[in-house]
C-alpha cells in the first residue's frame, strides 16, 4: 500500500495532496513547483478556439447547468488537454495541515479569488483537447457535451503536466491552488502514519525530509534541527513563540481542526445533504431551490455514499478473489524453481551423453581410419622390398655379363671369340631390352620419358645411366593418395544446436465421450499440454485381445471406427507425434461393441430400382426384374439372426433372401452368381441357390404376413433359414470365410421389411444336426 500514499514527484508520503482531473494526485506544493507558465500566444489560441465551439454547445442542457457552479468555492479557471475527463464528488473546505508538506500561505491563496465566475474552453478537435470548467461542480463530474463547457477562457496563466499521464491542466492566476484537496487521500496518509508511528516530517527541508523535531504553535509548521535552527531561531520575533515537539504538534493541530464539517460552496452556510444524479455532485437545500438544479433527481448524500461503498466493497471482494488467485499461481510459478533445476541437470546430462557418444563414434571412425592408413602402409613396404629384390636379381645377372662381356673382349684370337660373340651379342640386347620395359613403365607412370642423344643407339646408353635415370623417383611413390574428407562432418558439427521442440507427452482420452454403438466404436482424446502435436495415431486391437493395429493417422481428436466385430471387446489406445519424434501411448480404454446387431437396409449401396422407406427398413422394387438390396452392416464372426416379414406378396413372385459380398451384382436374383447365398420361395416351396446352382427343394411357401428368418452362425461358418419360425431345410450353406451382408432380392410384386435385434431361435443349437444338401 506505500506505492498508494507516495506522491510520484518527490516520492514521499502525501502532504495536502490535491486531485487533478485525470485522477492522479501530487503535494500541493509539489503542483506548485512543476507548473508552468503558459505563453501569451497560446492563450490567445484557446480563446479563438473557445468561441468557435460556443455556438455549437449553447443549447446544451447540461452545459448550461456547468457553467453556473463554481471550483470548490473558487472561480479559478482550468483547462485540462484530455481525451477524457472523469469527474469526482469534491468539497471546498480545506485540510488541516497535520502531514509534512503544507505551508500556511498555500492555503491562504487558495481562497483568495472566490469572487471571479469564468469558465474556460478549449477545441476538441485540436488532438483531442478537451476543456473542464474551473468551477467545482463542472469538475467534480457535470455531465457535458464532449467535455466542451463555456464561456471562454479570456486569460490562463500556468500550466500544469500530470507527472504520470503527462495530460496537461491550465489554470489562471491562483495557479495549481485551484485543485481540489484529496481529503481521502489525505485521511488514509494520517491513518497510515498512526498506524505505523511513523514521525513527521521537516516541511522545510527541500529534499529528503527529516524526521520533525519540534513544531510553532504559532507557525503550525515542522521543523528538523537544522531548518529550526537556521528558519526559526529562538531571538527577535521568533522569541516569543512556542515550540512543542512533533508528537504534541500533531496532536495540538488535530484539536485545533475539530470535526471536519463539509459546507455547500456556494452557500457557505449550508451543509451538504443531498446528491444530485443528474449532476453527480454533492448539494444542499439551498442548491436544490436554484435553477441550475431545478428538477433533477436527488438522493441522501449517506444512502449514495453508502451504496458506492457497498459497490466498491463488492468489487474489492471479487478483486481479492483475483489476487488470491494470483499469489496461489505466483506461488506455483515460484514452486517452479526446483524443476527448472531439475530439468537444467536433466538436459545437461541428455546433452553430455549424446555429445560423448558422438566423440566415440568419432574415436572409433578415428581407429579405423588409422587401421586403414596402417594396411596401406604394409602394402607399400611388400611392394617396395618385393620390386627391391626383383631389381636387384637383375641387376646381378647384368652386372655378371657385363664382367663375362668384358673379359671376352679381352681374347685375342678372332675365331674363338666370334664363336660366342653372336651370343653375348643377343645376351646383351635381350637383357637391354628388358631394362628398357622396365624404364617404359616407370616412363608412363610419372608422365616422362628417358630421352636418347641423336647419333646414339639405345646399345650404347650404359646400364647405370638408365637405372639412375629412371628409377630415382618413379619406379616407387612413397606419398600415400589418401585425404581425409571432414568438410561434412565439421559442417554438421558447427550446425549442432537445439530445436525448441521435443516429443510430446501422452494423450489423454476422454472417457465419457468414449462410446461404442452397434459394430462400431467412437474414441475422443485431449492434446498434451504444454506440447507442440503435427498429428495423432490412433491403434486398437482385433477385439480378441491380440496385437494393436493402426485404424487412423491424422490431426484430429476424434475418430470412429467401423466395420468391427459384434459382441467384441477392444482395447484402444492414441499417441502424439511431432517432427522429433513420438509420444507416449495413452492408458488404453476398454470399448465393447453391441452384442447383436442392429441394421437397416443401405440406400448408398441399393440396386436401381429399389425404393426404401420406414427408416429404411422397408424395400420394395419399381421393376419386375429381381434387384437386390443390402444390409448396412457386415459380419466376418459371431451368430446373428433377423428376420424378414411379407408385407406384400405376389403369387407370381419368387423373392431371395440370405447373404452376400459387397460387390454382388445387384442386377439379378440373389444367388446367381458367386457372391452371393440365398433361399428363393414362392407360395409353394424354396431352393437354396448359389453360383446359379439350386438345391435342396423343401416344400413349404409364403404369403403376405409371413416371416422369413435368416440364422448366420460364423463360428461355425454355416446359414440357415426359417419360415414362419420353422426350420426350412437342413443348414443351407458352409465353409462360409469372410465378410457378409445380409441381402434380399425381389421384384415390384413383393414388400418386406426387416427386424434386426433378435434373439436366436430356440432350436439353433440344434440346427447342425440337419442333413447338408
């Protein structure tokens, strides 16, 4: 609450604040010291502007009511530059001066002008500028035409800039003392500082006021040490005057005050009893009898205070609700702290262990690379001494001739060494060309060749000369022709960051909205919170407490599955994804599917021809060619049992009634083709029919009013058909896999419709037993 009581200028408790227009207060003396002269040029602008929107507001009920009250007893001029301008009930009967702050003068020149009755105007339509009377009863809330009061402002001397809102309110000469003193204000500062023996403050000291020492009963002003010592000192006319200390000061001046009795403005001798609605001011009987008042509505000024009271305590109930509200939330947020911990370590830890197993991969890569760089190494030393020792062969066996040749030149006797020259001749060439090769392929491997002088023959190109020639640098390379490629890697390292998302947390389902209804099931779930989700798997199992499937893939939370099983009890379960991956699966949920089946005939799917009614549980045919109708449900297990009743009935007519496929040709009899099973009747007898081939004739036939009953029993892959609730022929069909709908095909000479729902017939367990045709 000391943020409520500090003024927002010289941050101190509030001393004699006053109200400004826009319901901000400030010290007295504090409006005092910011407010500002206003340039003549300016209050020449206003005028102008007061007079163009005079005529416009003239007629104004209201307005003209404004115009004749005055500012708290004071005819002071204010002009307030505001969008809007809210107006408070206020008195002219001043505060005593018990707070710090409030000099005697302040007062007085507050209540010296009473005799002017000017108003002030200024232009709406100048950036939203808008004028509030100087006069009390226009201030504190007369209800006016866009703000806009009159006659205009003739002369306006200071200016004063709210220091919160920064609106500006212009004054005349009696300046900022012509704001109405917030006593509210002021009664909570006195309770405030009782409350908490908070001492009094110097009123002298310009910043940082003292604690008051001592106060003048003559003076009624407080004083710390310093200001008493250098402002009133105890020689020359201060002498005679009488200090008591702070404490007693306030409680002298509190004496001196008395009662506070609120007087009417205009007539001083009159207390203020009344509120006027209309004018949502304060009055008294005198007010009541003038013309300005004159049939408005009135009210006890106790009854209305009271009843904004009770408003405001309403309103404070309800804010306190909200502020509870707030400090149990601010309290969860702070509980926060230790998870914010914890998550931190957590994270340090995923991060510190995800980077390890990445500098490991590195390390193993690290070691095989090097394992690599090793076998290569082995290779290069095999290849290098295996051509060693090849050279170096060869270079004995050269080295020898070259001797043998040299001492067979040495012989004297041409015949014997021609008898071996031709030899040593071919020996020579032979091993020559062998060097050559050699010295080709080390020539192709480095881009050069050995060059041979003009005039010479490769004969005469010495043995040395070539091996050095040749063989320096080429014959073997020793660099290794491997660079290690980490451009990627470095790349991907420097791309390393996070991404503000993870996972989502589980889905949770929604129990009652949850359902299973016929063969099919309905599952409604709720987003994760706090969670970003791209989409929802929803899995159930086969209703036999088998593996989960996929059903649906999608963004949405709901989903129906259809086509189950009857009679079946499935789990379901959903889980949330996003692009980092995949949530927790929900607790599954336990649906159970209806334990016989109810169904109508499926418009969607029926044959041309065909016309539905009674909720599509009556078919009929417009042609006099059989077409066939299916059920809206399929069954691939379980024992289900309807029944078809004759509700019109040709003697001519042969319908068929039984099972089939969804895509049974729906052009002919039911039983024509490989889709479908079916026992046709007329009046007379049936057969059972499939894939065209009829069998088993049982006598017996229909007429309207009859009942055709169809028993499926998938457990034991067989049909059977009853008429008038009498077993017609042995089991009709088995070995029956898959998927099937109940059918019936008829023409325009036959109506049935169909009951579904049923319970089995008495003698079905005992409907094997008969013979298969």
């Amino acid at each position: 609450m000391e943020e409520e009581v500090k003024c927002p200028m010289c941050k101190q408790l509030f001393s004699n604040p006053v109200l400004l227009p826009c319901y901000h207060s400030v010290c007295l003396n504090c409006a005092v010291q910011i407010q500002q002269p206003v340039p003549p040029q300016q209050i020449v602008q206003q005028t102008s502007h007061g007079h163009n929107h005079a005529g416009f507001h003239s007629n104004g009920h209201n307005h003209s009511h404004a115009s004749s009250t005055n500012f708290h007893g004071h005819s002071h001029h204010i002009v307030v530059t505001t969008a809007t301008v809210h107006h408070q009930p206020s008195c002219n009967q001043s505060d005593s001066s018990i707070s710090s702050g409030v000099s005697n003068h302040s007062s007085n020149s507050s209540s010296g002008a009473e005799d002017s009755d000017k108003a002030s105007v200024l232009s709406e339509t100048d950036s939203g500028v808008v004028v509030c009377s100087s006069r009390p009863n226009s201030y504190v809330g007369t209800p006016n035409m866009h703000g806009l009061l009159f006659p205009p402002i003739q002369s306006t001397a200071f200016c004063l800039s709210c220091p919160v809102c920064h609106k500006t309110v212009y004054f005349d000469d009696n300046g900022a003392h012509n704001l109405p003193k917030y006593r509210v204000m002021q009664n909570i500062v006195d309770r405030y500082v009782e409350a908490r023996n908070l001492g009094m403050k110097c009123q002298l000291c310009e910043k940082n006021p003292k604690n008051a020492s001592v106060m003048c009963e003559q003076c009624e002003i407080f004083y710390c040490e310093k200001c008493r010592e250098s402002c009133h000192p105890t020689r020359g006319p201060f002498a005679k005057h009488s200090l008591v200390s702070a404490t007693q000061g306030k409680a002298s001046l509190k004496m001196k005050a008395g009662p506070l009795e609120y007087k009417c403005p205009d007539h001083p001798v009159e207390s203020l009893g009344k509120y006027c609605i209309l004018c949502k001011v304060p009055v008294c009987d005198g007010c009541m009898g003038e013309r300005k008042h004159l049939g408005h509505e009135v009210q006890p000024i106790q009854s209305i205070s009271k009843a904004q009271k009770t408003e405001l305590s309403h309103n404070l109930q309800q804010l306190s609700e909200k502020a509870k509200t707030g400090t149990e939330f601010i309290q969860r947020l702070k509980s926060q702290t230790e998870k914010v911990n914890d998550n931190c370590s957590s994270m340090e830890g995923l991060v510190t262990t995800q980077v390890d197993a990445i500098i490991a991969a590195l390390q193993q890569r690290k070691e095989e690379l090097i394992t690599y760089i090793r076998r290569e190494k082995e290779y290069k030393l095999r290849s290098l001494k295996a051509e060693v020792s090849s050279l170096t062969h060869r270079l004995q066996q050269t080295t020898a001739l070259i001797h043998f040749c040299i001492e067979a030149l040495k012989e004297t006797d041409p015949s014997a060494y021609l008898q071996i020259g031709s030899l040593l001749l071919a020996r020579v060439a032979h091993l020559e060309v062998a060097w050559a090769c050699d010295d080709d392929s080390v020539s192709s491997t480095d881009g050069s060749a050995i060059q041979i002088s003009p005039g010479r023959t490769r004969s005469s190109v010495s043995s040395a000369s070539s091996i050095t020639g040749g063989y320096n640098s080429a014959l073997f390379n020793p660099d290794f022709d491997l660079t290690l490629d980490d451009r990627s890697v470095l790349a991907a390292i420097r791309q390393l960051n996070f991404i503000q998302m993870k996972p989502p947390g589980p889905v949770q389902l929604i129990p009652e909205e949850c359902t299973a209804e016929n063969n099919s099931i309905t599952v409604a779930w709720q987003p994760p919170p706090t969670s970003f989700v791209e989409g929802y798997v929803l899995e159930i199992d086969d209703g036999a407490g088998g593996t989960y499937r996929e059903v649906y893939c999608g963004k949405e939370t709901i989903c129906t599955v259809d086509g189950l099983h009857f009679n079946s009890i499935y789990l379901a379960r959903v889980k949330a994804f996003n692009s980092t991956g995949e949530g927790d699966y929900s607790e599954p949920i336990t649906l159970r599917t209806a334990e016989v089946a109810w169904f109508s005939f499926d418009p969607s799917g029926a044959a041309h021809g065909a016309r539905l009614s009674n909720e599509n549980c009556t078919v009929t045919s417009d042609s006099y060619e059989p077409r066939v109708v299916l059920g809206s449900v399929g069954f691939a297990r379980g024992v289900h049992y309807w029944e078809y009743t004759v509700d019109k009935y040709d003697a001519s007519a042969d319908p068929s009634f039984g099972v089939a496929r969804l895509d049974v040709n729906k052009e002919e009899m039911l039983g024509k083709d490989d889709k479908g099973w079916g026992m046709y009747i007329d009046h007379q007898r049936s057969w059972f029919i499939h894939c065209g081939v009829h069998s088993c004739r049982t006598e017996g036939g229909i007429t309207t009013g009859s009942t055709i009953g169809v028993l499926l029993d998938l457990d034991k892959r067989q049909i059977t058909f009853y008429v008038n609730d009498e077993q017609q022929g042995p089991v009709a069909f088995t070995n029956l896999f898959g998927v099937f709908y109940p059918a019936v095909s008829l023409n325009c000479n036959v109506t049935v419709s169909v009951h579904t729902g049923l319970d089995l017939p008495s003698d079905s367990e005992t409907s094997d037993s008969g013979t298969r045709c």
